[in-house]
C-alpha cells in the first residue's frame, strides 16, 4: 500500500507541503521551496485528494510518553502495579494493561511502547457513503446525472429531512470521489463534475495576481516583422511546452527558417523557472540568431519583459486557441511525441537526454528543406555570423 509522504520527505516537509498547500500556493511552487519535482509533490496531493489530513491528536484519557516512563522507572525499582498507578494518579488496570500489552514486567519499554500505541491509534472512521450502501447509490445516480455535490447534499437534505441515513454532507461527497482509499464513490464519477477536478484545491488558490486574464503589455504575433513572417531572416524562434504526466513539461524552441530544435528541460511550469531555464539557452545563441519568439498565451511566459531583458528577444503572443500561429513548433511538438509519448513522465530525463533527442530530429532530413537538415542549415548561418 502507497505510504503517505512518499520516501524522501521528512515529517517536517510533509508539515511545510500541507501548509504551503493551504495557502494556496502551486504544485510547482511548493516543489521548489522544498527542492522536489512537482510530480513528488503532486503524488503526496493527489494521494490525500487535495486534503489537508487533519493533525493527530493524543487523547486525553491515553497515557503519555512522561507516564509510561514513570511505569518504566517502577517497574525496574520493582514497585508493585498499584504502587506505580498510584504516582501516575491512575488506575491499577490501566496500568496492568499497559504492562501486558507491551511485553509484561520484564520486557517492557517505554519508547517502545509509546510508539506501538501511537501506530495503533490509527483507527480511520469508515465513511458514510462506504457504509450506507443505499446512499451511495443514490448519490452516484445524481453525480451521473451531473448534480454537483452541493446540488446533491441539499436535495437529499430537503427530501429526506428526518432521515439521517438518507442524508449526506458536500464534503463527504467530494471527500469520497477524491480520496479512493475510502472505497466508496468511483473515480470515474470525477468526470461528471463541472471543474472535471480529481483533488481538492485550497480556497486561497487563486490565479489573481497571475495574469491569466491577460498577459500584461503581450505584444500581439499580428505585430511581429514581416522578416520573420515570411523566414526571410533567420532569428526568429517559436516556441511551447510540451506535457507530460503529473505536471511535467519540456520547453521547446524550433527556430523558423532552419526548423533547428532546442530543448530546454524545466523544473516546474511557474513563470520564474521557465523564464529562467529559456534565457539561459537563448543566451547561448549568437546575437544575430535572437530577434524575436512566439509563444502562445500560456502563463508561464507572464514575465515575457524579464526574458526580452536577459536575452534581448522580443516576445510576440499568439491569439488564444490559435495554435496555427505557431506551426512551426506545432509540427515539431507532434514529432517529438515519438521519444516522449503522452502521459508519461518528463522529469526523469536529463539535460544531456533532451539534447540528444533534438540532436535525431536537427540531423534529420527535412523535405522542407529540400531535404536538407535543420543542422545544416543552422550551422551555415552561425558561420556567417562569426
């Protein structure tokens, strides 16, 4: 059975996860604070569905690391049970008990202890929907029929005001389609929410802030020179992400007259690491190859001015929905698809793996180009520039 946390995180990482997801911050960014890929912390959300998992508490009534200390330092001084129940101001049974759960007089200890009883605390309520068969039914009936589980819960509540068994909370719903562990409601049934959502999300997550309105001062592609409209001059890049499984991406770059590839692995999808990751490969390149990019309106491209800054690269965005604008790259991401399939996960290739894949498609024949290679082509036009 999967472990909550996965390996590698420490009780107070898994602490600083959840609080960083409370307030609403992103799988990416949360990563980077951490120092993990966002698919590590993805899997830890997605594992709890999006839910803060409440703090464990001892019970009052449960005996203490202190106590069971106390039982330890009598037991070796010899005292008799009710001798030691007596100092802990508790009674004799609890106390025998104790002793006889955890190994008898001569074997018990009291970290030892403490630990088993706290592992075996654990006692998970069984869900509602989980027990109530009937309810289930009825609620995956209504979930098919698109109901929200808002909808739902006060239908049920309206209809069956004096029946408890027939009545369910929103949060149980959702709790029960986003957490599997509890075998109660399908996953499938997530399809018919109107968010399509699989786990819960903070509700101080927001996109305010964030531009997704609008990319602030984007510069329209309608705009761009028309050297770079007809690859009359070279210089002129497209660019994208391509997407893998649990929030993976690769960043693209295929240069417009010559189709030469870059390939620019990225730890995260937030508009600082790939600003970042895109201005040091852009760098790379000859100033006579950095006039402009074309991007689409996604928003890890938000801080479009740092980038021109850094690189000296004028940033041009495409209309929404019209991946046509950026052919070039379209066609080229459709390529790629043959060394990373759909669904897969991005993260475990390296630097060194991405060159080498666009290494295949630069020496690559190209009808295009008369069956010359994108390779060719670039290194023509980066002797001419030296």
């Amino acid at each position: 059975m999967a472990q909550m946390g996965r390996p590698g995180l420490t009780a107070e990482q898994k602490r600083e996860l959840w609080a960083r997801w409370k307030a609403g911050e992103s799988l990416s960014d949360i990563g980077r604070a951490l120092s993990k890929q966002p698919g590590s912390i993805h899997g830890v959300v997605a594992l709890n569905g999006g839910f803060v998992p409440a703090a464990r508490r001892r019970s009052p009534r449960a005996l203490s690391l202190d106590e069971r200390e106390g039982i330890s330092r009598g037991l070796a001084e010899g005292a008799a049970i009710r001798t030691i129940a007596t100092r802990l101001r508790r009674a004799p049974s609890t106390i025998s008990r104790e002793i006889a759960r955890h190994g008898g007089r001569a074997h018990y200890r009291a970290a030892r202890a403490d630990e088993r009883a706290w592992a075996k605390a654990r006692r998970p309520k069984v869900c509602k929907l989980a027990a109530l068969p009937e309810l289930r039914q009825l609620v995956a009936g209504k979930l098919v029929e698109d109901w929200s589980p808002e909808q739902i819960s006060g239908w049920l509540a309206h209809t069956y005001p004096d029946e408890q068994a027939r009545q369910v909370s929103t949060e149980t719903i959702y709790r029960s389609l986003f957490i599997q562990a509890r075998g109660a409601l399908k996953k499938e049934l997530t399809a018919h929410l109107r968010t399509r959502r699989t786990m819960r999300r903070s509700k101080r997550a927001s996109t305010k802030g964030q531009g997704r309105a609008g990319i602030v001062d984007a510069v329209s592609v309608r705009d761009r020179p028309a050297g770079a409209e007809d690859r009359a001059i070279p210089g002129h890049w497209e660019g994208d992400l391509l997407a893998g499984s649990a929030n993976t991406h690769i960043a693209t770059l295929v240069e417009r007259q010559t189709r030469y590839l870059m390939l620019v692995k990225i730890d995260g999808k937030d508009t600082s690491t790939v600003v970042d990751a895109l201005a040091k490969h852009v760098q790379t390149l000859p100033q006579q190859l950095r006039s402009s990019l074309t991007w689409d309106r996604g928003m890890e491209l938000a801080d479009h001015k740092r980038f021109s800054i850094a690189t000296d690269v004028a940033v041009y965005f495409c209309d929404p929905q019209a991946p046509w604008q950026r052919g070039t790259n379209e066609n080229t991401n459709g390529l790629l698809r043959q060394y990373f399939p759909k669904k897969t996960d991005l993260s475990c290739h390296s630097q060194t793996d991405l060159d080498a894949v666009a290494l295949r498609l630069n020496t690559r024949p190209r009808k295009t180009l008369g069956y010359e290679t994108p390779a060719d082509r670039f290194e023509v036009i980066v002797a001419s520039t030296t």
